[in-house]
C-alpha cells in the first residue's frame, strides 16, 4: 500500500515552502484572533493564512467542495471552540500545514464535543473527503473530545492526497512529526477510520481513547505506518463488522525504503503496546530469491543503528497469504525480534479458519556473527509454513533460520526459541528448520531441550 502525495499549488504554495521549509515548528503568538463569520457568512475561505477561531456564533461553520487550507507566511493556527460543527460539502477536505506551516486546536471537552460532519440534508457514509494534517503542520496542533461523522469520502488529485482514506489523515513523506489525538469517536465511515500515512509520523504523549465505530468493506478503522505502530496508544476501540472487514490495526509501508522489493520498514527500536484489536502486518517485505515482495514487514535498522522490535503480550498479529516477518533481511546485522508470552502469529483468516501454510512464517537472516539479540519465549506460530522451503528434499518451516552458508556452523548462532508453540504447519513439513546456523543453536529448538511444542511430532526440528 505504497502512499504518494500530490501537492497542490494554492496560491502562494512554492514561496510558502520556500521561505518556511518543510515541518517548521515555529509556534505563532495567538493574538491575532477573528471570531464570528468570515466574509459575513458562515463558509470557511479556500485558505485561511492568519490565525482563526470558530466559534459558536455559526452552527455550522462550512467547508465548500473546494476545500479549506490552513498555511502561511504568519504560521496561522485554526483554533475549534467546543460544541462547534463544521459541515464539509461533497468530497470537501480541510487541510492543515500542506503546502506551507499551519497548524490545528480542535478541543472541546466531555460534555461539548467538535463535530465534523456532512452538511448534506440526508447525508451518507463517505460524503466529505477528510481532516489532513500534512508534512508542515505545527506539532503543537491537537485534536481532542471530536466526533468524526460521515467522512473519508472519494478522491482525486485535486484534493492534494493519493494515499490511504480516512476521515482523519495524518502524513509527512519529508518530516517526521507526532500529534496528539485524543477523545475521538468515528462513524458511518466511507472509508478507512483514522489515518497515519507517514513513515514518520506517530501519536503523541497522551494519545488515547479512539474508536471508531464502522469502516468500508476492504477498509480498517485504525491504518499506520508499521514503523510508527509503537506510538500507538493501547486505547482503541472497534467493533465486529457484519460488512466482513476485520477489525484490526492494518501497519502498511511507510515513505521510506532502505532496500529495492519494499516498503514496510521498522527501522527504530521500538515495543508495541498490547492491544485489544489485532495487528495486521499489511505492508511489503524485503522479499529474497523466490519468495519474491510479500506482505508482512522487515526489521532493520538504517545506517548504523540497530532496530530492535519488542512485541509485548498479549496481543494478536495476523498475516495474509504469503505473508512474513523478515528479520534483519539484508543481512547486516542491524535487526532483532524480541517476542514475550502471551503472543500469537497467525493467518488473518483465523479463528475461522487457520489452514497450515497459509501464511509464509517468520524468517531470520542470521549473519556470521549471529542472532543472539532476538528471542521468541512462550510465543505461539500457527498456519505457518508455506512458500520457503531448504535442502534437496525442499522442506518448509514456520520459523526459518537462514544462516550465512559461507561460515561454519560452528560460527553462527541462531534466536533463543524456547517454551512455544509452533502449531498447524503443513503435513511433512518442520515446526523450525534452519541452514548455516550452529549445531548447538539448532539441538537447543527441540522439545526436549527448549520445552517447545510442535504441531507435528514427527517433524519438529530440521536442520540443513
């Protein structure tokens, strides 16, 4: 699900981004404030370049077709009163910091909610487009105790945005940023819930209580980029869809890819919360030899950092057909998986159905100088086993150890895998098989030795 923007020029956009660069953090003094109607009317102009605050004196407060722009020379900030509605005309969006710095306040309170919603007299799923908070929106900016009603409507390029829809979107492909984003109900959906389509920007502190009621058929209500699903907050909350969409959180590529196959990268050390929704690994992996771009996600770290990805439990990650957690794909020793109790991988077909094989398995590319920083304890793999195989008789595995054929297998040590269980693999198959790690590391997988338990007794432990 790679993500494109396509930035519109408004006004004086190119001078804008020019003077101001992009993700300026400068923070307006709020001074300069205009309550009431703009231009004797309650319609929002196409930008608004001064600081603005909607107040109570319009109900509602409307965007037209044409859309809203919050950027400028003077870094405007539009500030919501609570208990404000601001009503979008078809496919109307308002766009915070896209071409220029702006920034966003819509906070209102328990008691006084903000409401974006249609302003069509019998409106419908998707009829407005979104709230954007692109690459120059202000980190100041924050939305609070708001209920997002009817949006994440069609596109075109005219709306400046080409990536995944939702009635809340937020998106940099040029620099990162985190936003606070609290208190937020979503419903009657024509799309995606919320939105975090960039690779680096993530949940600020204090993020927390969403919920998104209802999502498109092939949609999700929560979608972020995989290597910022460690802001997320545990607070979230959706509901079982009679439309047969999951509800999960889809983690999908971000705008950055350090290696040509892919685009789903976690590229910084990071824990992912424990969550009551599941995880969807939903972007593209590295992918090698004949396995070809999968779906799933790759754990590496950019530079010389190392990337160390903490799973905590419990929680749940499902996978498509084919899908694979690669580790450390490019072999340069900078990944590492650390996975506790408490935590299953499976087929995003489960608990309906978990078939063996139908989904690739998680894959470790062990350099000459080991894996030792990765760990699998008390975890649960099931309906891997399907796409790799190893040795002349082509066996497959759920856990695949692919260790550098030119070092000695005295040299290379694999994971610590201990006390799980790697179930449902298809039949003949092997729970754990391995190539160019050491002896000891591949006797230590054995039920005997590491309390492991297999699917299949017969086939458990394969080494090459």
């Amino acid at each position: 699900m790679n993500r494109s923007i396509l930035r519109s020029s408004v006004g004086t956009a190119l001078a804008l981004a020019l003077a101001f660069g992009c993700g300026t953090a400068v923070h307006p003094p709020h001074t300069t404030t205009t309550n009431g109607t703009t231009g004797g009317n309650c319609t929002l102009p196409s930008t608004i370049s001064t600081n603005l605050t909607l107040d109570g004196s319009c109900n509602p407060w409307r965007v037209t077709s044409g859309g809203t722009l919050v950027e400028g020379a003077a870094i405007p900030v539009l500030t919501i009163d609570p208990g404000v509605t601001v009503a979008f005309d078809q496919g109307a969006t308002l766009g915070v910091g896209v071409n220029g710095p702006g920034g966003l306040h819509a906070v209102g309170t328990p008691s006084a909610h903000i409401t974006f919603t249609s302003s069509a007299a019998l409106p419908k799923a998707g009829d407005w487009a979104a709230v954007e908070l692109f690459d120059n929106t202000l980190q100041s900016s924050e939305v609070g105790y708001a209920d997002f009603d009817f949006g994440a409507g069609g596109w075109n390029s005219a709306n400046g945005y080409a990536g995944p829809q939702g009635a809340l979107i937020t998106d940099s492909s040029t620099t990162p940023f985190q936003v606070l984003l609290h208190d937020l109900t979503f419903s009657h959906n024509g799309g995606n819930g919320l939105v975090m389509n960039g690779f680096g920007v993530g949940f600020a502190k204090g993020s927390g209580q969403l919920a998104v009621n209802d999502w498109a058929s092939g949609s999700a209500p929560f979608v972020v980029t995989a290597n910022e699903a460690g802001t997320l907050p545990s607070s979230l909350t959706a509901p079982p869809q009679s439309n047969g969409s999951p509800a999960v959180v889809d983690l999908i590529d971000g705008d950055a890819s350090p290696g040509s196959g892919g685009g789903a990268w976690v590229m910084q050390t990071q824990t992912w919360p424990s969550l009551s929704l599941p995880y969807l690994l939903d972007g593209q992996t590295q992918g090698t030899g004949s396995q070809g771009v999968q779906s799933g996600i790759n754990i590496e770290g950019n530079g010389s950092s190392v990337a160390t990805l903490t799973i905590a439990g419990p929680n749940t990650l499902e996978l498509r057909d084919w899908g694979s957690i690669e580790v450390d794909p490019q072999s340069t020793g900078q990944g590492n998986l650390v996975v506790s109790s408490g935590v299953t991988f499976t087929s995003l077909l489960a608990p309906k159905q978990a078939a063996a094989g139908s989904w690739s398995g998680i894959h470790f590319h062990v350099t000459s100088a080991g894996l030792a920083g990765s760990s699998l304890t008390g975890v649960t793999v099931e309906g891997a086993g399907g796409n790799w195989t190893i040795g002349s008789a082509s066996l497959s595995g759920s856990i695949f150890l692919d260790g550098p054929v030119t070092v000695p297998t005295s040299q290379a040590i694999g994971p610590s895998i201990t006390g799980s269980s790697i179930l449902a693999y298809p039949s003949g198959d092997c729970g754990i098989i391995a190539g160019g790690i050491s002896q000891a590391s591949l006797s230590s997988y054995t039920a005997a030795s590491s309390a492991n338990t297999f699917g299949d007794p017969s086939n458990t432990v394969c080494g090459d």
